[in-house]
C-alpha cells in the first residue's frame, strides 16, 4: 500500500496537473492540522467552563439544603 501511495504522490509531483494536485492535498493537510489544535484547544476551554458552572451549581445546591 506504501508503494502504490509512493508512486502516485512521485507521478503528481513530476506532472503538471499532479502539481496542483500536490499543492491542493498540502493545503488540505495543513487544515486538518489547525483544526485539530483548534478543537483540542477550544476543547480544554470548554472543559473548564463546564467543571466551573458544575461546581458552582453543587455549591448553590449544598447551600440550599442547609437552609
């Protein structure tokens, strides 16, 4: 499977039209990538918004029941 991936990406680098081909999957791949951090990034921030509405929702409740 390497080999035939190999020979496809050496045959589109060496025609024309591969070329664009070529620049086309570079830029696809380096979106993917950003994306990526950008989920794993966004994703930490959701996260700790989450844990932090939960605790204060725990916090009221404790609160409540108290009274």
């Amino acid at each position: 499977m390497k080999m035939k991936i190999g020979k496809l990406l050496g045959s589109l680098v060496r025609e024309e039209r591969g070329q664009g081909l070529t620049e086309y999957l570079i830029l696809l791949i380096l979106v993917a990538v950003i994306s990526i951090g950008a989920v794993q990034s966004l994703g930490s921030t959701i996260k700790k918004k989450v844990q932090t509405a939960r605790d204060n929702i725990n916090r009221k409740v404790d609160l409540d029941e108290r009274d």
